[in-house]
C-alpha cells in the first residue's frame, strides 16, 4: 500500500512530463486507494523535476522504494 510521504519510483515512461522508469519522488498527496500526488526528484539531486502541475499517477505505475512510517503527532 502506498501512503503520503512514502517515496516511490516510477513504473512507466511518461515523456512529455519527463518522468520516466526508475525516477524517485515522494508523495505528496493520497488521494485514494488508487491514486496520488507525486513529487519527483532529479536524479542524483534533492531538488524537484520541473514538473507543472505536480503528477496525479495510478499507484499500480509506482513502485515504494522506502516506507514512510513515522506515526501522527496528536493534536
């Protein structure tokens, strides 16, 4: 399962974003079961891919490469 701030990897190529196979980001936004909001990252690089807007992606085309687990501080 894939969560807000868990970072993935890409599955698919989508050229005319320039994101392709193997680009990291993180995500910023769960929409649902089936979607996300992801922000990817230049390779080698801490700074985000020009990407505008940000990719709404179908989780079955990402891949979590690290699993954000940090609970919720309560309010």
């Amino acid at each position: 399962m894939i969560n807000q701030y868990d970072v993935v990897e890409s599955l698919i190529d989508i050229p005319k974003e320039n994101l392709y196979i193997g680009d990291k980001g993180t995500v910023v936004e769960d929409f649902d079961d089936n979607y996300c909001m992801v922000e990817f990252l230049q390779e080698n690089s801490s700074i985000p891919k020009t990407v505008d807007p940000v990719p709404i992606m179908h989780k079955k085309n990402l891949k979590v490469v690290w699993k954000h687990n940090i609970k919720a501080i309560p309010k």
